[in-house]
C-alpha cells in the first residue's frame, strides 16, 4: 500500500459525517457554524486572532498592534508580552486544574510516571534556575538531545520560562548532524540524557554529545546538562557536563516567567529543504503560543476529560506544537510515550491506551500501515473504548489506511482529523474540524479558520476544481515561521518567491502539490520538490547524497525516493564510484553505515546503485525523473530529448 496517487483518490467519494453525539457535545457542531466561523475569520483575520488572543490567553501587556505584515516577514501581536511557559503552567495553579495530571509519561522498560501541574511547574522552575545558574541568558540558544522523558518538555518549558530559545535535535540524528545544528544555532548549552531506550536497546546520546563536541567543534557551548535516565555508564567531563539530578536538587522550585516580547524567538528547529544543509525554522512566542492553542482545542476538540495522546517524537514539530505547547496551553493530560511498536512487543500502543485510558490518539500515516501490516488481532484483544477521536499527520493517508483505522481503532464511531501542517506552518493549517466537517478517507478537508489555502499553478493562478497545482497560503497567521535562521535571505527565496509575487501580493509556497475537489475539500499529494518523506520524516535529497559523496569512494551520487509500502517512499541512492573503487556488497553496507553515521538511521539508503553514469541533461544537470523512475522498477515517462547520453539509461536499466 504506496502512497495514493491521483488516480486512486479521484475516486474517492466515501464521505463520513460527523457522529450526532460527538456534534452535540463539540465546540463547533455543524458544516453552517464552521463557514460561518471561516467566513468571518476571512473577512478580518486581524480581528479574528485579536479576539482569540485575549479570551485564550495571559498576557503581561496587551499588544499595540496585530500584525506588522512587511512581506514576506510578519509580525504578530506587536508589542505584546507574554510567556509560553507561564500560559502552560502557571494560570492553571490557580485554578482546580493545580492537581490534575498534565504529563503521564510511559517509560520503555515499564517505569511510568505522571507529573500534576503543580509539580510539573515546580521541575520547569527548577530547571530554569540550574540553566541560569550554567550561564544561560535570555537570547542564548539552548540545545536539547534527548530521549522521550518528562524531562524533554521540561527543558523546553524552562527554556521558554526564563527566554532562552531551543533548538530540539531529534535523538535519532547522528553526532554529525547534531554537531552541524549545535553550531548554525550557536548554541551555549546543551541539554541532554546518559540514554534512552529504542526498540529494547538503549541509545548512546551523551556519547553522541561527546562526539559533536569534540576538539571543540561547537565553541559556544560551555556546559551539558545531563539528566540520568538508563544509569548505563558515561562519561564526565569536568567542568563541562553537570548531572541534572545533583542541580536540581539544590535549585528554587520557583523562578518568575519572564515577560517575552511577542516577538522574541521561543524555538529554532531544524528541518530539511531541497537545497544545501537543513535549515533552521524560526518560531516566535505570542503567535504560536495562540495558534497552537487555539488549533488544539478545536481540531481536536479537547475537554478536560480528555487523555491525549500524540505518538511524535519531541524532536519534531509535532512533538513540539502537539505534545507540550498546545496541550499544555490548555490545561489538558498529555501522554508520553518511549517506547514504539517492536517484534518483541507488537501491541504496546494499545496497552497505553488501555492502561491510561486514551481519548484522543494521534499518530502517522506510516505507524497505521504497520498496525496493519502486525495485525488486527492486537488492537482487538484491548480495551479501546475510551477513544472518542483518532488523528493523523506526516504525510497523504492512503483511503484504505484511513478505513483501516476508522473500522479497527476507532469502531467506527470516532471522527478522524487528517491534519495537514509543517514544520513551517507551527500548527494545523487543513484539518476537518470534528464536530463540524464530514470527512473523506485521504482528504484534509477544509482549511482551518483563519486560514486562507488556494490551489495554484506556477503563475499563481488557481487551478480548476480537481486540476493538480501547488498549495498555497494567500494570507499570514500566527504560527507561520518568521524566517530561516541567519538566513532571512533564503527563507524569501524558498517560501515567498517561488511563485512570483504580483502586484506586492505574496503567497506562502508549502512546496506540496494539491488538488481541490467541488466540495472545496483539498486532496494533498505530496513534496513537489527534492524533499522525501520517509516514515513521515522529511529528508532532503539534497542532504544525503551530500553525506555520500564525502565518502573517499563516491564520485557523485543522485538520491530518489520510491514508492514502499510501509514507509511511503524508501531511499534509492545512485552511486557513482572514483576511479580506483570497485562496487561490492561490502561498499553498499559500508555506505549506507556512513550516511547513518553522517544523518542517522532516519536517513539510511534501502537501496544503493552503483553505476558508470548518472543520466544528466546537456547542462549537466542530474535527471532525477528518470532515476526515479528507474528506482520504482516503472518504464520511463515523459520528455528524454534533454538528455546528453541515452546510453546511460540503457546500463542502468541493465545493471537494476
Ligand atoms: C507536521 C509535519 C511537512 C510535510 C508537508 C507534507 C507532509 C504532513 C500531511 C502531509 C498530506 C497530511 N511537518 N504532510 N501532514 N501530507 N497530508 N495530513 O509533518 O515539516 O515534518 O513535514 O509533510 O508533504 O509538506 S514536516
């Protein structure tokens, strides 16, 4: 089961309405009440946030201005203060809120834990005044590298208390990697765990750190905080590393949130383009602090009963718009979870839903396909009827994942939210909303309020009803990322001027193709550029033939994604070899092991071709459409006149 193609969901036309008893108890409750919401929200975006921004949260000092729009750089809630960390702890102390769980974490090995607002706000205070304490200053960026521990959110909620801006690097990423993005952000700090636990392994990240630091390749940062996790043995440097368990135990559970100017920049979080090395989103404080919330609540249609569970890895923007920011900006108990579905314990996620009694589950495209693939045997010998919503994120669903889904997780009574979104974006910008919107198996439905999404071609001119173009957004928001960091340049040049702005009119390029069907509902096919999703991860072609041909024996290398099964695409490596290597089994391994060691596992070829050629054009420029083609095992489609040499082709075929 590839990802849908075109094909598959023009005939898509299963529509499933929203239960009446769900309708009855949501926030909206009808199509109408969400046109009619949307209608309004288009009418006065300004005045429609504003509102928003003064009933959802805590301000120290009220705004002056809503947003300062300088295309393509926009400024929200301008002259506003406030803290995130604050709204996503303090306010709730006042109120009954103080002892109900907010972080129920499940520990991989069987340790569980669950933090109250109360004591989860003592931690984040706790830590805020051991960074303090190592030298961090408001503005000095903070690295965190680490495991899925209560711990990773309260790090990100310290560094927001006191104004210093994260920057989270996945834990799967390599020394390497987290070596080239300590560096671009200049990090002074960072924060990290002996280990965590991986599929019943335990993953060496301090180790990592100490790799990435070494000969003082990252001279901004002084110190690593180092909570103990697994107790597996590592290594100390004096006057470098400090264990967190020590300093907290010694620090004030109290430190005051300190006033942030909207504006100020809450995180950097690296994430992967067409072109060179990835590059670090800029997120700022009031905006995504608001529009997190706001699409939390009503995509989600979260109450205080509720028990949320969003299977991302805080290492991604999903982990921090939808696991801490968002569900904790609203009072709610958000899960965590260390562990993943393994041979050795296919059904865990459904004994965390048993065991906490999950409401809202949200996870990926790519962890339904394997659900599917290990069996319904597993979900039905749970207990799963505390779920009343189901939500899905990373990438197109295929309509029969999405059945599988509806009919097997969900009973077929729970609505499900295909949330379309990136890292870019900060939150949710085509989502059904629940109570509201009928969905369709492998549309995202409607954009949310607030939200101006077009379907356009290369012109900027929108499409016809079921044409594909390119989505785009015709109209800033909160969350939307403010600029690439250090490079303003780029950030205009990626997003704002791939389509040519007319007549001082910009429209935000996502760099997904798209069609809208005469519902209006929009049908998201996938990256238009050289980004592949693997698993749901987004991975630059770009970034892993650079890791390959940095290896001795790589003259030149070109990287397509194919159609896979369980991944959505698999990583397909065409390798051209300097002229004293020879290909073998051994130099395929031992490639794919150094881009592992380049990236990380993430980003791990399924699959190298060694070849004589590439195919190129006159020009010189490498013709990834043929290799892609090549790599999906399909005939060749389209235009070959622009290549220089049709032999090529011919011995890759031959040599497939
Ligand atoms: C949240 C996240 C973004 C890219 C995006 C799309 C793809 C994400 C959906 C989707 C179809 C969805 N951030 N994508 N969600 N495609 N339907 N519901 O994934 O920055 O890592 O990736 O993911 O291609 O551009 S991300």
């Amino acid at each position: 089961m590839t990802q849908p193609t075109i094909e598959s969901i023009l005939h898509e036309d299963r529509m499933f309405p929203p239960p009446e008893e769900f309708s009855a108890q949501a926030e909206l409750k009808s199509l109408e009440e969400y046109r009619r919401l949307y209608q309004e929200a288009a009418a006065n975006p300004e005045k429609f946030w504003a509102d928003l921004a003064d009933k959802e949260l805590q301000w120290f000092q009220k705004w002056d201005k809503v947003l300062d729009w300088q295309p393509p750089f926009a400024k929200w809630f301008v002259g506003g203060k406030i803290n995130i960390s604050y709204n996503c702890l303090d306010r709730h102390l006042t109120t009954w809120r103080k002892n109900k769980a907010a972080i129920i974490w499940q520990g991989e090995p069987g340790d569980s834990r669950t933090l109250t607002y109360a004591q989860l706000h003592r931690e984040v205070c706790q830590m805020a005044n051991v960074i303090k304490q190592l030298g961090v200053k408001k503005g000095d960026v903070v690295g965190i590298y680490m495991p899925m521990i209560p711990e990773a959110a309260v790090a990100m909620l310290a560094c927001a208390r006191i104004g210093a801006p994260h920057t989270v690097i996945f834990g799967g990423f390599s020394a390497e990697a987290l070596k080239d993005r300590l560096k671009d952000a200049e990090a002074k700090l960072v924060i990290t765990a002996d280990g965590g636990w991986r599929k019943d392994a335990i993953v060496p990240l301090k180790e990592q750190v100490d790799k990435a630091l070494g000969d003082n390749a990252v001279p901004s940062v002084d110190n690593v905080l180092v909570v103990k996790r697994t107790g597996n043995k590592i290594h100390m440097e004096p006057g470098r590393d400090h264990w967190w368990q020590d300093l907290q135990a010694n620090a004030k559970a109290d430190c005051p949130a300190e006033p942030m100017d909207s504006e100020d920049m809450l995180f950097i979080l690296y994430t992967s383009g067409t072109t060179g090395k990835p590059k670090g989103v800029v997120h700022t404080t009031g905006g995504y602090n608001l529009y997190t919330h706001v699409t939390t609540k009503w995509a989600f249609d979260l109450k205080d009963t509720d028990v949320y569970w969003c299977t991302a890895d805080i290492g991604w923007i999903t982990g921090h718009s939808y696991i801490v920011y968002g569900p904790l900006s609203n009072g709610a108990t958000t899960v965590m979870y260390e562990g993943a579905p393994r041979s050795s314990n296919p059904g865990c996620m459904w004994d965390v839903v048993e065991k906490y009694g999950v409401t809202i589950f949200y996870t990926a495209p790519t962890a339904i396909r394997a659900f599917i693939k290990m069996g319904e045997h597993l979900p039905k010998a749970r207990d799963l009827s505390s779920l009343r919503l189901l939500g899905t994120v990373g990438e197109p669903i295929n309509p029969e994942a999405w059945m599988w889904y509806y009919r097997v997780i969900g009973s077929s009574k729970c609505p499900i939210v295909d949330t379309w979104w990136q890292t870019e974006t900060g939150g949710f910008m085509i989502t059904p909303l629940p109570g509201a919107i009928p969905t369709k198996p492998g549309s995202a439905t409607l954009p949310f309020p607030g939200i101006i999404a077009d379907v356009v071609d290369l012109e900027g001119n929108p499409v016809g009803d079921n044409e594909g173009g390119y989505l785009v957004i015709k109209h800033p928001w909160p969350s939307m990322m403010r600029t690439v960091y250090g490079d303003p340049d780029r950030f205009r040049r990626t997003y704002w001027e791939h389509i040519p702005p007319q007549d001082g009119k910009y429209l935000y390029f996502a760099g997904d193709g798209a069609r809208r069907d005469k519902d209006g509902y929009f049908w998201v096919m996938g990256r238009v550029d050289d980004v592949i999703n693997v698993s749901g991860h987004r991975l630059g072609t770009m970034e892993i033939e650079s890791a390959l041909v940095s290896h001795p024996a790589v003259a030149e290398a070109a990287v397509v994604g194919k159609p896979d099964d369980l991944r959505g695409e698999a990583i397909v490596a065409f390798v051209t070899l300097e002229d004293s290597y020879r290909a073998s089994e051994q130099l395929e391994k031992e490639l794919m092991q150094h881009v592992v060691g380049e990236i990380g596992a993430l980003a791990r070829p399924a699959e190298i071709r060694f070849s004589e050629d590439l195919p190129k054009t006159r020009s010189g420029k490498i013709m990834r459409r043929l290799l892609r083609n090549l790599a999906a095992g399909q005939e060749i489609a389209g235009d070959t006149s622009t290549l220089q040499d049709r032999g090529v082709l011919d011995k890759l075929r031959g040599g497939a």
